[in-house]
C-alpha cells in the first residue's frame, strides 16, 4: 500500500507551482514599495510564545496547534500563524533600537489542526505585513492599503472590506463587565467554548460559529457603541485616511478576530466567491504584544493573508495567472558524436542564458520533435554527422515551421536574435 499526504495537506506540483511564483513575486513587490523589508522565523518556536501571544483561550491554542516536546525535553509548536514568532525576532534581534517605525512583511508556512475545506489546510501559506513602533491610524490605512493594492494588481476587485474597533484595554475592561452582565443569563445556554471564555475573554463569544450561540446573542452589546474618546477619534481618523485613500469600507461591529492580542483596529477582506468561510485577509492593531511577549512598550498591527485563499479566490473570479515562458530551444540528435555534441552545446546555451532541452531516453527522431512539441519548444535543431561534418544546422521555428540554415558554431548568436 502506497503512503498517502497526510489530510488537510496539498503537494505543489510543477504544473502548478508558476501560480505560487507569480503571486509571490507580486506580494513582495508591492511590500518593497510600500517601503517594508522581508523577515523570515523559524519553522517552530517555544510553544509558550503562541501561548501568551496569540492567547490561552483561543481555538489555535486550545485546540489547534501542533506540539510536541523534542529530544531535550522543550515544548515546541509548530508555528500556526506569523505575527507572535515576527514580534518574538523584533524583540529579540533589538530591532526597537532602530529608528521606527519598523515595517516588515513575510512569506510563511503554518500548521492548524481544524477540519480541511475549500482554501483551508492544516499545512498552509501566508502573506503577512507587521508595522511596529507607531500608533497613528494613518499606518492602519497603509497596511490595508496594501492588501487592497494587492489585490487590485492581481485583478480581484469582487473583495469588501470590513473594519471594526475592538477597544483599548481600559474601554474594553468596562465593556466587558456590560458584556458579562448580558451573557450571565444566557450562560447555561451557550456551548462549553464560549462558557470558558466567559471567564477569559467574553468578547469572543461574539466570534461563536455554533447557530444555538448565535441565536441566543443576536442583541449582545457591541464593543462600537462602548468605546473611549481616544479610541474612537482612531477610528474616526482610520475611516478618513481610508477615504482619503478611496478605499471603500463596512464598518462591522461584529468584527473580533480570532486570536487574543487585537486591540483597537480590527478588520477582514472578504470574498464572496469561495463559499461560507470567505475571508481571505485578517488583521489589526496589538498594541499590547509585544510587551507582553518581554519587549519594551511597543505599538504594532498586521495583517495575515492566507495564499491557498488567494489562489482559490484568483479561480474563482476566472484569474488567469500568466504561464512562463516555455522551451526556447530543443536539440535533437542523430548517433552517439552528435549526442556528445549535444551534452557540450546544451551546457554552453544555458551558461548563456538559454532554456534549451534534449532528449535524454533515446527516443527516434519523430519521438523527439513529438517531445519538443510537448515542452512548447520555441525552436529546434537537428544534430547528425553531416551537421557536425559542415557546422550547419537547420533551425525551425516551431510556431511558424519556418526553417532556416545557420552555422551550428554561431548558434547562440543566431538564438539570440530570434528569441
């Protein structure tokens, strides 16, 4: 019996991996002119990190992760998401001592274990953006304004923004004691996730995907209706730098986030085109982490952005994603001299930079022009004894069948004026 991919994981073949490279190559160069570098973190970290970074009553952390304990007895994780593990390398690497603010944007890895669907694996991709060392809303309306650049540059256009305040902890402390007072009579009534964050993190029942929970909250309090005057005129401001952006929003208050560390700014892109569970960026403000995490008082925000949602998304809206290009040249030989010659010649061309192909099975002629037709060579040439004897070489342009005698010893300069 075969071994089979673990579930809720995808391998990318070449058939399919110039998708990855073409929006990989987008995403950076949209972050470079944004003015943010690229930072890369380990595979895994202490498990303890998404522990107090992404928050004790999370689904990641109680239900989610990947942990093990490894040969010298250390609790290490998997990493689930991007931004605890990129604020663990700003503390630790000093990057605060730098003259702020810091921007950084990555390409990762994650692993979750939660039920794979549509654009959701348990080993997945993302794009992220971190800003740390500044409060102003102008840097929320820039990190936005970077997914939905992004996006624009990809052509998906069918996306809606939605943006929310989910208060500062001083807001939220009084907040929560409104919520609490709410939620105390409905308790027996919600699921055992939402019971336990209760105690936790009350906000976050809000974010229930159970339909009982839901039906039974359908008035609770909002955070928007409870915020203080700062982080209202943030949210105030983050509206008119998006404006001024003109870039169009929905302000939901419904908006939690997932994980524990949000502060103030919180928001989600999300399509409509990938089914029930459409929201293919997440991210917001976390004034608080990296502090949390051991680092001096630091403000941040960021963004995730899932690359197997992207690419679902991209097929969805009937994206095409441009192919590269394909085979320039294909020799074909006749006998074991040409064939020699063939291993020279097709070294030399790709020193030079040519994407030339041979046969490497010993197929017949016919067979050969049969496999350059497959490649999409863009030329070929036939190499044989009478070739070698007279250094001339038919070359045919595969598209047109226009074939043309050259010199077999000015064959690179000859490609070069062709391609």
């Amino acid at each position: 019996m075969s071994i089979q991919a673990p579930r809720g994981t995808k391998d990318v073949l070449p058939s399919e991996i110039y998708k990855w490279h073409y929006v990989e190559k987008l995403f950076r160069d949209v972050c470079d002119k944004f003015g943010y570098k690229e930072i890369r973190t380990p595979i895994f970290e202490h498990t303890e990190l998404f522990k107090r970074g992404v928050g004790e009553t999370t689904d990641i952390v109680q239900k989610e992760m990947y942990s093990f304990e490894d040969n010298g007895k250390r609790e290490i994780t998997l990493k689930p998401e991007g931004t605890s593990p990129v604020v663990r390398a700003f503390i630790e690497n000093k990057l605060y001592a730098d003259t702020q603010p810091t921007k950084l944007y990555y390409v990762t890895p994650c692993f979750r274990y939660e039920r794979p669907q549509a654009g959701r694996l348990r080993a997945f991709h993302q794009f992220g953006v971190e800003v740390f060392g500044t409060d102003n809303p102008s840097v929320d309306a820039e990190v936005i304004g970077i997914a939905m650049a992004f996006y624009k540059k990809i052509g998906i256009i069918n996306l809606e923004l939605r943006i929310n305040s989910v208060g500062c902890p001083e807001c939220r402390a009084a907040y929560n004691k409104i919520l609490k007072d709410y939620l105390k009579k409905k308790l027996s009534n919600l699921c055992n996730t939402c019971q336990d964050r209760y105690e936790r993190n009350p906000m976050r029942i809000i974010d229930c995907k159970v339909e009982g929970c839901k039906e039974q909250i359908t008035d609770i309090p909002l955070m928007m209706d409870h915020l203080c005057d700062a982080c209202r005129d943030d949210f105030d401001k983050l509206k008119e730098n998006l404006s001024l952006m003109e870039i169009e929003y929905l302000v939901d208050p419904s908006i939690v986030r997932g994980l524990d560390y949000y502060t103030k700014t919180a928001f989600e892109i999300v399509s409509h085109e990938i089914g029930a569970q459409g929201t293919v960026c997440g991210g917001g403000r976390y004034d608080g982490l990296v502090e949390e995490l051991g680092g001096p008082k630091t403000s941040g925000i960021g963004f995730g952005m899932g690359i197997e949602r992207l690419l679902l998304t991209l097929h969805n809206n009937q994206i095409e994603i441009p192919k590269p290009q394909g085979l320039e040249l294909f020799i074909a030989t006749i006998g074991e001299k040409a064939e020699k010659e063939a291993v020279k010649l097709l070294h030399k061309l790709r020193l030079e930079g040519i994407f030339a192909e041979k046969d490497y099975l010993h197929r017949s002629l016919k067979a050969q022009f049969k496999y350059a037709n497959k490649l999409n060579a863009s030329f070929t040439i036939v190499i044989g004894d009478d070739e070698l004897d007279k250094d001339i070489v038919t070359l045919k342009n595969m598209k047109t069948s226009e074939q043309t005698e050259i010199n077999l010893s000015n064959i690179l300069k000859e490609l070069k004026n062709r391609l």
